[in-house]
C-alpha cells in the first residue's frame, strides 16, 4: 500500500508454527486480498461475495442474504468460544441472579463476585434422549475443564407441582427457582447443565460441554445439527468488536479483590489479541493514552468469519499511522520499537488507510468436500511430527547430497 498499490490477492503458500491438529496443517494454502481506502464492511462484503461464488461453484445454494453478525462478546457469554456453531441452540445463559440468596455459600459467592459467575443450557428437547450416564460424563467433563464446580438439574411436573432433581436442589428457595424457570424457559422434563467458577475459564469450559452434548446426541442417530446436503448445512457468521489487547498472564489471587485487582494492574503485561498491527476502534481511541486497564477496552477492528464452527479466515482494517503504530509497539506492548523501524519509516512516508482479509483455502475445501481432516485436501500432507511421509522430509542432507549441488556447512559466527 506505501508503494502506491491501490489493491492485489494472492493465493499465498503459507507456514505456520504451531501445533498441529486435524484443522492446522504447517504448510498451507490462503487467499489473500488487501485493499486501500476501505471500511471493515467493504472487506467483509468482499469476503462474503468470495464465499458465495466458491460454494456455488461447488454446488451449494447459500442464502442471498449478509451473513450474520455477532460481537466477540456475544460470542463468548452466549457460546464459551469465539468460533461459535450456530447449527444448534443450547446458548449459555448467565445464573447468576436465580442463585443469588440462595442458601449454599458457594452458589452466592459465584453470583455475586465480579470475577465469577454461574452459567447453564437447557438440552431442551433433547433432555429425555440422554441417560444419567451421559449426563455424569458431561458434569464431569466442565470439572475437568477449568470449573470449580458443576451440576445437573432436572425439572419434571406432576399437575401442578414441579420436582427438581438435583445436587443443589435443596439449596434452591422457590424464588430461585421461579427465576430459573423464566431465566431458562423450563418445561416438564428439561435437564440443565450448571458451571460455576472463574468467569472466562466457566465460559471455555461450558462452551466445549455444549459441543460434546451435540456429538453425543448425534451418536445416539439424533439430527441435532443440519444434515449434509440439506438446505441450511452451512452456518456463517462474522465476529467482531475483539478486544485489541489481551493480558499476558492471569492475575494473581490476593486476600482482598481490591488488593489483587491494584498489584495485578501495576505488574500486567499486554499481548495482542491478533496481531500488532490491527487499528483500534475509532471510538476507543481515547484508551491508548490511559492505564492498562482503560487499553483493555480497546476493540481491534479485526473481524473473524465462522463457518459451522471452524474459522474460515478473517481480516482487519490495519494502523496506517507511524504515531499509533509506535504508541502501541511502545507503550502498550513494551515493546522495542526499533525492530519495526522499516515500517514505521513506511508509514511516515504516506500510507493510506487500508485492511484485507485471508481465507483459509485448504479449510474451505475440508468444508466443501465434508473431509474430517484437512489431510484429506492437500497434496502431500504432513504428519502430527511434521514429516513429510512420502519424502520423508524434513530429513537431514548428506555429505552425498551436498556434494551434487556443491553446497557446504559453515560454522555459524555470532549465531548466524
């Protein structure tokens, strides 16, 4: 964009050194689209049409309408991750104000302490497809996950009266429960899933429940979510609004919160949420300036697309000012800005407002063809230790090998 191009994509061959699993492979393909003087709306628009023509070149009718919009927020409280599969319902919902006065301490607490909250689904119609059994397996499952606690309730009805079943149902008064029926629409036989705990990690963990629930209902032949071929298969979705940065470590439990919440604000260390270089909301500008508290309310305007739970791609409208640039490498993330001189002279020298996107083109495959890993769409595909199994590569070259190409060893000097 600072050499005066107005736009250009790419179909990029990318490495990524990360772990490897079933959805990440370390050498894969993306298109890549970058553009200036666009808003983050021009980007998705263009991201959707990107879509519409793939999977209809592949056969699919996708709606003609945008594709849904959701913050980050929304996405964490209501599904526990920010890749939410909106093929089926069970949403989280927040407990805390059915269980506040409740008898049990340890329900209080959670309720009312800032940094805990209570959360729960309702399996709704399928409550009566999953045995006790199963039910066991997922409480035991948002235990294992980061909770500090959880539970089940069952609500069944005879006439009038109505039976709770439960663990904590004789901590519950009828106002609690009353609430818990509005709070979560409960009908005669409804079983809900219960987490307590720290506020993130409860969300996290109750959102991986709420998956494992799906799957094992669709063991059980059940069609939770769309079957494929069937009209409404595909679920995309934007997020958007993440915060720009995001705490490098947890903060450290104190005798009293209002002592933790001050040590932790003078000792916490900023990350990126994203990358560095994703501009701030232009509302929230007024936080870079502020404390690290104020800098942890700054939305990025970096925008992910979801598709039936697995993150297609996503982009951002880029910082296209040396004084922001620097603010944020510097202030924010106390980091030595003199490693990015070469773009921040860049950026002094005139860069027009710009973003873009990347689609995961091995991703949209996997999709497409319904493969359960992306193993199964590209060409030469590395293993869980990063080999290469046909080639056996990465492998170390012989004295043979280096001799044909008349290549040599040198001592690394100074680490290079």
């Amino acid at each position: 964009m600072v050499g005066g191009f107005d736009r250009y994509f790419q179909f990029a061959r990318c490495f990524r050194d990360e772990d490897l699993r079933a959805d990440r492979q370390p050498e894969f393909t993306q298109i890549d689209v970058e553009m200036s003087f666009v808003t983050m709306q021009d980007v998705m628009d263009l991201g959707e049409r990107v879509c519409k023509n793939m999977w209809a070149a592949a056969g699919y009718e996708i709606p003609s309408q945008s594709f849904r919009h959701m913050t980050y927020t929304e996405a964490m409280t209501s599904y526990g991750c920010d890749k939410p599969d909106l093929r089926f319902d069970m949403r989280l919902t927040n407990l805390d104000a059915p269980f506040i006065n409740s008898s049990a301490d340890f329900l209080n607490i959670a309720a009312n302490e800032k940094s805990k909250s209570v959360v729960g689904f309702n399996l709704g119609k399928w409550s009566k497809s999953m045995s006790r059994k199963d039910v066991d397996a997922l409480v035991k499952q948002v235990r294992a996950s980061g909770c500090q606690t959880a539970t089940f309730i069952q609500v069944s009805a005879n006439d009038s009266e109505w039976t709770w079943k439960s663990s904590i149902a004789k901590f519950l008064t009828n106002d609690n429960k009353e609430q818990l029926k509005r709070t979560l629409s409960l009908q005669e036989g409804d079983m809900v899933i219960v987490g307590l705990g720290a506020t993130n990690k409860t969300l996290e963990a109750m959102g991986k429940v709420r998956l494992q629930c799906a799957t094992e209902l669709e063991r059980k032949g059940l069609p939770v979510r769309p079957l494929k071929g069937s009209a409404n298969e595909f679920e995309f979705l934007w997020v958007t609004d993440f915060p720009l940065f995001t705490p490098e470590e947890e903060p450290e439990q104190s005798s009293t919160p209002s002592e933790s919440d001050s040590n932790h604000s003078a000792t916490m260390r900023l990350g990126t949420t994203h990358h560095p270089f994703t501009a701030p909301h232009a509302d929230d500008m007024k936080y870079l300036n502020g404390t690290v508290e104020g800098m942890m309310k700054i939305r990025g305007q970096h925008f992910d697309l979801v598709v039936n739970g697995v993150e297609l791609g996503g982009g951002s409208i880029r910082i296209h000012s040396s004084d922001v640039q620097r603010k944020v490498l510097q202030d924010c993330l106390k980091v030595d800005a003199e490693n990015f001189e070469h773009l921040l002279t860049a950026l002094e020298s005139g860069c027009p407002p710009h973003g873009g996107f990347a689609l995961g083109f091995d991703r949209a495959m996997a999709l497409l063809t319904h493969a359960e890993s992306l193993r199964d769409v590209i060409a030469f595909p590395k293993s869980f230790s990063g080999k290469e199994p046909m080639t056996s590569s990465p492998a170390p070259l012989s004295q043979e090998d280096l001799d044909v190409y008349n290549l040599q060893f040198r001592p690394a000097v100074n680490g290079v």
